[in-house]
C-alpha cells in the first residue's frame, strides 16, 4: 500500500525525478558516444577511459539514489525490507565513491598531461600516465565496491535490530531509526570527499602554478602558443568541480547538524544539488570535450532541423 504522501514530499520526488532522469540521460550520452567510438576504433585513450567509468558510475548513482528517495517517500513498506535494502545501500555507496574518485582521478590525469615541471617524478608521471590509467581505474572501483560492502554490512545490521517493526508495518519508526544509521555513512562519504577533494585541490594548484610559469616564459619571448589554450580549458573543468565540491561538501555538514534537518527548505535545497551535480559537471566535461562536444551540436541541429520542417 502507498503511505501517506505529503504535498511537500510529492514535490521532493518530482523534482529529483526530474534530476535524476536529466542527468542519467546526459550521462547515458557520454557512455554511447564513446562505446561507438570504442567499437569503431577498438581502443579508448586514458581519458576517454576515465569519461567512460565515470559517466557510468554517474548513471548508476543517480539511478538507485532515486530509488531510494522515491522509495522512502512513497513507499517505505518496499524498501525497509531484507535484502531491498541493503543492496540499494551498498550500489549507492559504491557508485557515489566511485563517482568522487574517478572525478578526481580526471582532475589529477588533465593536471599531470598539461602542466608543465622539469622534476623528474613528474616527468616519470608524465611519460607513465596512460599505462597507469588503467590501474588506477582498477583501484577506484576496487575501492568503491570495498565501500559498499561496508556499507551494506551496516545497512544490514541496522535493519536486522529494527526487524520487529518492520514485521508489524511500523515503517515511519524504521525510517527514524535509520537516519541515525546515515549518520555513520556519512562518515564514509567523508573518507571519499577528503582523498578525492585533497587530490582535487592539489591538481588546481599545480594546474595555475604551471600557467602562471608559461605565460610569462611566453613574454619574455614574445611567443604564442597552444598550451595556454590547453591550460585554460583544463583548469575550467577542474574549477568546475573544484566550486561544485565546495557546495557538496557544505550540504554534506548542514545535513549532519539536527536543526538544520527540520528545516525543509535546507533539505530541499540539499537534494536538488545533490541530484543536479552528477549531470550539471558532466554536461561541462562534454564541453570540454572536442568530440562529445561536435556529437552533442550535431544532434541538437538535427533535432532543431526536424522542429523546423513540421
């Protein structure tokens, strides 16, 4: 049976309905241009590679993280069960730190191919990169799937010591209970956002570091060149993410602090960043792309085309 609904709930899922289906289909457009490409070419390059996993944990994070809220609003009697669970907690998990590694991998991988160091270690990186790609995608999701299992094992304990209630159909007193088994994730999650926004803080600095130095080798020589085009473009991407991991993170500790969970407003919010960020940095990186970019005006002027002729 459906529970309850409030208005303010019916907007909750509407609105990350919307989200989330928008996201996972920007996404979904990043995965099909490269598989074509990878069928056509039989072989991805390291940052197609990194784009591939990426929008692929993306759509899977976004595609149980609805569930979950759809779920828990509207129909709590299907998700607090055995099993149901559990498994949405743990490809939840693992998705989203998958997501947050892999992003910062992307980060580190445009810092290390475009900047610009006479150190031998990063010259060593610089040469070893594209072999290490693939390792380091490995342990991500290695990493990730570790998460999860954490994760899943917590979701089932909790659900294991609230099984009685869950027998007699009080769900609204499951639902209590687990939030402060979301309280112990989110220190989890906070393992995931420090490794992944540290690596991210760095690739920026080093990135601007190595601006700074070209353009003003480039004066004293009164020289143009295309590395400063290369530059730029990559710190837009890393800023990106840089400024929309600041506003994650900031939601992520309004959210452990009670008072800030009555207000509605504060919730609201939180959610419709938390569903907006996975499409709204993708929809950047495929800007930042040359060939996702050229795909995505090509479809829409077609699309514009056909509008036009009916």
């Amino acid at each position: 049976q459906q529970d309850n609904v409030t208005s303010y709930g019916a907007t909750i899922v509407a609105v990350t309905t919307l989200e989330a289906f928008a996201g996972m289909c920007i996404n979904t457009f990043i995965l099909c241009v490269l598989c074509i490409g990878w069928v056509k070419k039989k072989t991805l390059n390291s940052n197609e590679k990194i784009l591939l996993l990426l929008g692929c944990s993306r759509f899977c994070f976004l595609c149980f993280s609805w569930v979950y809220c759809s779920l828990s609003i509207a129909y709590p009697n299907y998700l607090y069960v055995q099993l149901t669970f559990q498994l949405i907690v743990f490809f939840q998990s693992s998705s989203n730190c998958s997501n947050l590694w892999v992003s910062a991998g992307l980060c580190v991988f445009y810092c290390i191919k475009i900047a610009n160091f006479r150190n031998r270690f990063f010259i060593y990186l610089k040469v070893k990169i594209d072999r290490m790609v693939s390792w380091i995608l490995l342990a991500s999701v290695l990493s990730a799937l570790t998460i999860g299992i954490i994760a899943y094992d917590m979701a089932d304990t909790e659900l294991s010591k609230n099984r009685n209630s869950t027998r007699q159909g009080n769900f609204s007193t499951v639902s209590g209970k687990m939030d402060k088994y979301f309280f112990q994730t989110y220190f989890i999650y906070g393992f995931g956002f420090f490794t992944s926004f540290t690596a991210v803080i760095f690739s920026a600095v080093f990135l601007l570091f190595s601006l700074w130095r070209h353009k003003r080798k480039m004066q004293k020589n009164s020289m143009n060149s295309l590395s400063v085009d290369a530059h730029i473009k990559a710190m837009k991407s890393i800023l990106s993410f840089f400024i929309m991991y600041n506003i994650n993170f900031v939601f992520l500790i309004l959210s452990l602090i009670p008072s800030t969970k009555k207000e509605n407003y504060v919730v609201l919010l939180g959610l419709l960043y938390f569903y907006a960020f996975p499409g709204v940095h993708s929809l950047i990186l495929i800007f930042s792309n040359p060939k996702l970019e050229k795909t995505l005006l090509r479809i829409l002027s077609y699309v514009k085309c056909k509008v036009c002729m009916r």
